[in-house]
C-alpha cells in the first residue's frame, strides 16, 4: 500500500475516479504506480457502484439491478424536456434499439427520435454527418468495422464513456462481464467508447434431428464412405453433408430441399460468409494474419489460401437456391427456418429466431458449432501450406451492432443514459434472448454455468427451447473462445477494403469473375486505398491492433 505523500496522491486519484474525472484506466495506471496490486485495483473500480444494488423497485420497472441513486435521479425526471437524435441501422438492431425507446422516456421524462438508415448508405450519412460538425445526431450505431474512421482526426470523432460508467446515477451495467473477444470491439487502444448493444460472431447452425436420422446416416455412408458427422467439423465434412442434402426430400414434405443455406446480397452484409468460412484455410497456429501483411501493409487477400477458399466456397453455394446470391439476411434465415436447409453458417440470429413458432418450424431441432476446420492451412507470409490434425479458427465476424455517442452532441448525459439502459442486464437479456431485436449474446450474464450465471428458466421465459439453448449457447461460445481466433479489421478504411471484397466475391458467384481474377483485383484496389490512406499510418495502426 501507498504511504507518506503518496496516500495523498491515491486520495486525489480515487476522488477524481469517483468524480468522474478521470476515467477507469487512467485511474489503474496511476493506481499500478502508487504501488497498488492490480487485484486490488480491479476491486476498486468495480464493487463501489455493485454494493448500492437492489434488484427491483417499483419506480424503475424496466430496470435490474438498480443503483439506490439511480432510483433516486428517475424522481426527478432527469432528461424531461430534453430530445436525443439517434441515426440506427435500418434492421433488426434497429429495431430492437426502438423497442426500448417508450421505456426510456416513460422512466426520464426525455424523447428519443430516431433516423433509421439502410446498410448500403450507413457508413456514408454517419461520416458525413460527424464531418460537418453540426452536430444533428447525438449517437450512431456502428457496426465494428467503423471504428478505425472515427480516429482519423486528432480529436477523436467519438467520446469515451468511462466517466458516465463511474456515476452510479446512469443506468448500471459492468463492462467486466464482457467476454474478453467481444470488449475489444468496443474499444479503442484500451479505451472505452461503445456501449453494450450486440455480440456478432458466426456458427454452424444445423438440423439436429436430420443429422441424427438413422437412415440418413446409412445412404451418407453408402455414398461417402464414412459416418454421416453430426455436425459436420471440418471443411470436407462440410462439403460432403451439404452435397448429400440438396436436390432431394428429406424433409418429406413433398419438394426437394437443401443442404446449405446462404445470404450473399452485394452491399449487405453476406462476404462475412468468405471471412469465416476461408479462415480456417489461412490462419493457423502459425499465422494469425488474414488481411495484410503487418510489415509492409502488402495485402494477403489474394494467397493461395484465400483462392482455394474462394474455390470452394462456390461449391458451398451449390448446395442453395441459385437466388441465395442475391438474398438478405433475413431471406437466407427463411430457408432454413421453413425446414428446408440442413445447415447454414451465419449469426445468433437464426436460433433466436427458430424460437417464434409463427414462423419456425425448427424449434427444438436446431443444432450449433463452431465453423469447420482445415487439416492444411497455408501460411501467407512464409509463402507454405502446412498440415494439421485439426485447424479450427473463432470468429467475432459481424457488425457488433452498437451505439457511440458524437463529440459533438450537446446532450452527452441523456445520450448515454438511454444507451446504457438498454445495456442493463434486464434489458440486454431481453435483446440476446429474442431473435426480433437482432441481437447476439456477448455478456456472461447472457450463459450458462460454468461461463456465466443465466440459468434454463430465465431463457424458458423467453419462450426458448430448453435443448436449443445449450446447444446455441455451447456452439456460439466455442467460437467466442477458440484458441485459434480470425482477427477482426478496424482499421480506416476498413469499409472501402470490405466493400471491394464484397463486390468482387458477389462477381464470382454470380459467374461474371474468375476467382484468381477477384481476388487479384480486391488485392490492386486494397493497395490503392492504403496509399490514400497513408501507408505507413495504416501499419502502425494494424501492428497495434494486435498488441
């Protein structure tokens, strides 16, 4: 412990912590160098605001727990007269950020207008907005590939949230309950700017009971060789199983069905299907870098690890409608939700989804893993493919839909208490919990024991499937905490590298590009916009993006 001069310089420091002066990680470092042990300090900073908890109370009945003085603020109706601008994804996210909203202004006294967006000009109108420095809009919500463009200009685009999260009157919830993959997303250099919202990642959803048919099982072997895998785990077992399963009724219903649904409209969000599905062809053990090589910002994208992902993720789109090409999420989930797809890999919406029997007729039959593995990886930086038993790589590919607030809005405080009440556990349960709201588990409040403390009954609540939430739940945080993990690109830019992946790949499946020649063209234009960029810029923020 500090003595002499120094409990005088720690209490300034827990003071301006308290205050909200500082914010949380300026508090440890400073903290660490008094000579006080990180444990201590990690108590410090979180039980202050946990010990005034109570579950319920009658005044605030959209809210648990709850601070005493947060019971106290809402008797003032703190934000009456006071309206917030929020710009959202024109989507289900957007649609759940909605839901909250007469819940909100019924406990403050505020309003919340919101501007919903389609995803083709999201990126466009929030820049464009933050640029013009008016200020029309208090908060945005990003998805997480935004976050290197908020950075460009010195001062920050968007501001960090520490200080509201030290002022016990805010709606409460712990950063701390994050699984560690899914925080980054909402950091920067260790900084916190977003708030709690969604939890992408991408899993291998499947029919349990198609998988487990015993006669199923008997013409897959006849045809393949070996026992029909439930679920498939690696990528030729993937391949066979969706072949197996298309152009024929195993669903008897009397039309021939699936064995792999997909939804790859351009401008959407569909080339997250090639970022998951090809990582296991290129990252490794032995490599952990998938966009650009970090010495030199030379891109990768167009390796032979890429090509034969690209290859065969073609094949995979054989085993789907010809339309699939063109099709929105939600038109690619259809498929399967109507019975007709043995497997698609896609977001936590799906199995949320299955749950709604108007308009699932899956529930109790959905299956979840990670996505497939290789048993030979190629290694873009050293030039060589390598063997392994079993090459399986974790994602948190998505959006990670969430709000950030503008540094130029004028409203910070109302800004941030709607944000954050969407993030209290009750309310952030509710988003994980039903598909409508667009909204993927990544709190471990949001898992069972022993990851987390949500218990059957809470998701039974929720209409959920017993059996289908231990295997959603066990399938998604396998991919969340995989050892071998696909890095996620936030760097500037990132949405311009994105989109011309996104074109080139919609090319190929549509027949208009070879796939040596797409990714070749994706690799000329990644090298055009990072010298726009600023070559040695974009590196010095990609090598730190791994630290």
């Amino acid at each position: 412990m500090p003595s002499g001069g120094d409990v005088e310089k720690l209490e300034h420091l827990v003071h301006g912590y308290l205050k909200g002066k500082i914010g949380r990680r300026e508090f440890v470092l400073g903290g660490l160098q008094l000579g006080l042990s990180l444990a201590v300090l990690t108590r410090l900073t979180a039980p202050a605001r946990a010990a005034n908890l109570v579950e319920s109370a009658p005044e605030v009945p959209y809210e648990s727990p709850i601070t005493k003085e947060r019971i106290d603020f809402l008797k003032t109706k703190p934000f009456k007269g006071t309206t917030i601008n929020v710009m959202v994804l024109k989507a289900t996210v957007g649609d759940g950020l909605k839901y909250h909203v007469p819940h909100w202004e019924e406990e403050t006294g505020g309003k919340v207008n919101v501007a919903e967006v389609p995803i083709e000009t999201l990126h466009q109108q929030i820049f464009s907005d933050l640029a013009s420095g008016l200020g029309r809009y208090d908060t945005y919500m990003t998805g997480a590939w935004f976050y290197g463009d908020f950075f460009v200009p010195e001062t920050p685009y968007i501001i960090e949230i520490d200080s509201f999260l030290a002022d016990p009157r805010y709606p409460y919830w712990d950063p701390d309950h994050w699984l560690p993959s899914m925080r980054k997303l909402y950091e920067w250099n260790g900084k916190l700017y977003g708030v709690l919202f969604d939890g992408d990642a991408q899993a291998l959803y499947f029919r349990k009971d198609i998988f487990a048919d015993g006669q199923n099982n008997e013409k897959f072997k006849a045809k393949y060789g070996y026992e029909l895998p439930s679920p498939p785990k690696t990528m030729k077992e993937l391949h066979d199983a969706a072949e197996f399963f298309t152009g024929w009724d195993w669903n008897k219903d009397g039309g021939n069905d699936w064995g792999l649904a997909l939804h790859a409209k351009v401008n959407e969000q569909g080339f997250f299907h090639f970022l998951s599905l090809s990582a296991p062809y290129v990252i490794s053990p032995d490599n952990k870098y998938y966009f650009f090589n970090p010495q030199n910002m030379k891109p990768l994208i167009n390796s032979e690890g890429h090509l034969r992902a690209l290859e065969d993720y073609i094949k995979l789109a054989g085993a789907g409608p010809r339309e699939e090409i063109s099709w929105t999420l939600g038109q690619g989930w259809n498929l399967f939700l109507a019975g007709h797809s043995a497997m698609e890999p896609t977001w936590g919406d799906l199995p949320t989804l299955a749950q709604d029997p108007k308009t699932s007729k899956v529930k109790g039959k959905v299956g979840a893993a990670g996505i497939p593995g290789t048993t030979e990886a190629f290694n873009p930086i050293t030039g060589q493919w390598k063997k392994y038993e079993f090459n399986q790589v974790g994602n948190s590919n998505g959006g990670s839909w969430h709000c950030v607030i503008s540094r130029n809005s004028k409203k910070r405080e109302a800004t941030y208490d709607f944000l954050a009440f969407m993030a209290n556990k009750k309310n952030a349960f509710f988003n994980s919990a039903n598909g409508w709201t667009g909204v993927q588990p990544g709190m471990k409040f949001e898992y069972l024991p022993p990851v987390g403390t949500a218990s059957l009954d809470e998701f039974k609540a929720q209409n959920w499937d017993p059996d289908d939430v231990v295997e959603y739940l066990k399938g998604y945080y396998s991919v969340l905490s995989a050892p071998v993990q696909e890095e996620y690109l936030r760097i500037p830019g990132t949405a311009e590298y994105w989109h011309e992946l996104d074109v080139n790949i919609s090319a190929v499946l549509g027949g208009q590009m070879q796939p040596k020649a797409a990714l070749d063209a994706t690799a000329a234009a990644w090298e055009k916009i990072t010298e726009r960029y600023g070559r040695e810029k974009q590196k010095a923020l990609y090598q730190a993006s791994f630290a």
